[in-house]
C-alpha cells in the first residue's frame, strides 16, 4: 500500500519556543502519522538566529522522545546570508534540509535565493550527506534547479516541496497544481506545502496526485475546521492521517520514510520507528 510522509513543521514565525512543549507536541504528532520535523533555527522568542544551539536543544529534546526524521531549514527571511543559512547543517543529526530554489516575494517581502546561494546551499548539504528538499515557489525555479544540477550533480530522488499560497507566489487552486506537477521530473519525488490554509481540499488533490510528502504545522497554518484553528499541532496531524486513510492509504512511520527518500540515519542508534 502507498505510503504518505506527513512532514511537520511545528513553530509558528515569530512565537516563542518551548524546548520540552514542542517535544511533546512532536512526539504525540509522531504517533499520530508524522514521519518528518522541520525547524529553523530560532532563539527562544522565536526569531531567526545563526547560532545552532536553541535549535539543537530543541531537536535533542525531541529525540529524547521518538525517531523522526530530522529536517533543517536553511530559508526564512531575514538579514542572514546563506552561510549563516546553512549553519543549523552543522548539527550531526541532520538527515535532511530545505534548499530553496530561487527568489520570489513572500507577502511584502522579498526573498532573495541567488544562483549563488543555490549553488552554495546545495554544496553543503552533499558534503555533508544530508537530503535536500528543494523548496520550489513557482514553476521557474524547477528550470533554476535543473541548471544547478548540470554543475552540482544531485543524488537520487531528488525531492520538491511545492509551496503555495503565499502572496506573491504560485496560489493553492487545482490548476496551479496540476500544471505544476507537470513539470516536476518524472524521476523525482515532491510534496506540497499550503502556506495559509483554510481547507483540507488542496491537500486532498495533491496526495491524490501522487505527492509523497505532505506537510502541515502551524508554520504554514494552524487551521483545523473553518473557523477553528487547532491548539497542538498533533491535532493537525491526526486529521491529515485521517484524510490519508480515508483516501485508502497509509501513513509513512519515519524509518519508512527514511526508505523512501533514500536518508541514513545519522548520529542515532538504530531503532525500530514509531
């Protein structure tokens, strides 16, 4: 039976950080279907840091508790460079990270992905043996990866994270998705991001399409029902299990996912999941 990995990101933008509350919420997340954690790297009060500490506090905590796939980001808007992006790589358990694929508008910011930068961050994940998962905000920045792989050669899956619903970049409609999915390699693996969302429907018609990957949190929204958002992210994720099931299909326990995308443990004893 096809398996879903359901990839939480559970800090909301600017919101402090509680180290051992998160964990909680992970770990309870873990049991009900996610697979994967992503976290920046915060401070405590929730903004963007280049030192690794918090974040790492923040992982360990969690892995006191379960075997979930370890995601850093190396995004977020701010007044970093991509090297200090690229800091939370240095964490040993690291299994995978975000690499964005380009520039685009975020709402009235701008955020800026240079070649460059693209080149630099794609660099430091394979030299460390970490899976990037290539954020990709409009159709274009699939071509942009395309030319950086012609010089950075990228292991197989590579995997896309097709992100929607921020201003300014691709909307969450069938359409967008589907014309979007197109031009997704035919030998590469993807999953959708719904930045803002108010329905479960987009979701719906992308796990039906084929997506691997489905992530959820309260860094993209913490909408649960139409006028009720969630207090935990477990709550989200137990009704993004539910719609995977209803649809016939299964959940991917996190040494499942690692399968599926390829990733080594790294940093851990082996364990048997969730």
């Amino acid at each position: 039976m096809r398996k879903v990995i359901v990839s939480l990101a559970p800090v909301q933008a600017g919101t402090p950080v509680d180290a051992v509350k998160l964990a909680e919420d992970v770990e309870k997340s873990v049991h009900a279907g996610a697979a994967m954690c992503h976290l920046h790297c915060r401070k405590p009060d929730g903004s963007l840091s280049p030192e690794i500490d918090y974040m790492t506090a923040c992982f360990e905590e969690i892995l006191k508790r379960t075997d979930v796939v370890v995601q850093a980001s190396t995004g977020g808007v701010s007044e970093m460079d991509i090297r200090q992006r690229c800091n939370p790589l240095d964490y040993e358990k690291v299994e995978s990270a975000s690499l964005n694929g380009g520039s685009t508008n975020l709402g009235e910011n701008v955020y800026i992905n240079s070649f460059e930068d693209i080149r630099y961050c794609a660099d430091a994940v394979y030299r460390r043996g970490i899976l990037p998962e290539t954020e990709v905000f409009d159709i274009g920045m699939l071509h942009n990866m395309e030319l950086v792989g012609r010089e950075l050669p990228f292991a197989e899956p590579k995997l896309f994270n097709l992100v929607f619903g921020h201003k300014g970049g691709m909307q969450p409609t069938p359409e967008m998705l589907c014309a979007f999915r197109s031009f997704v390699p035919a030998d590469a693996l993807w999953g959708v991001t719904h930045f803002g969302r108010d329905n479960w429907t987009f979701l719906a018609a992308a796990i039906a399409l084929g997506a691997t990957v489905v992530r959820v949190g309260f860094e993209d929204s913490a909408y649960l029902e139409e006028g009720k958002a969630a207090e935990y992210n477990y709550q989200i994720v137990e009704k993004t299990a539910a719609l995977i099931r209803a649809m016939g299909l299964e959940t991917a326990a996190p040494e499942e996912a690692r399968n599926i995308l390829h990733i080594q443990r790294k940093g851990r004893e082996q364990a048997s999941g969730r």
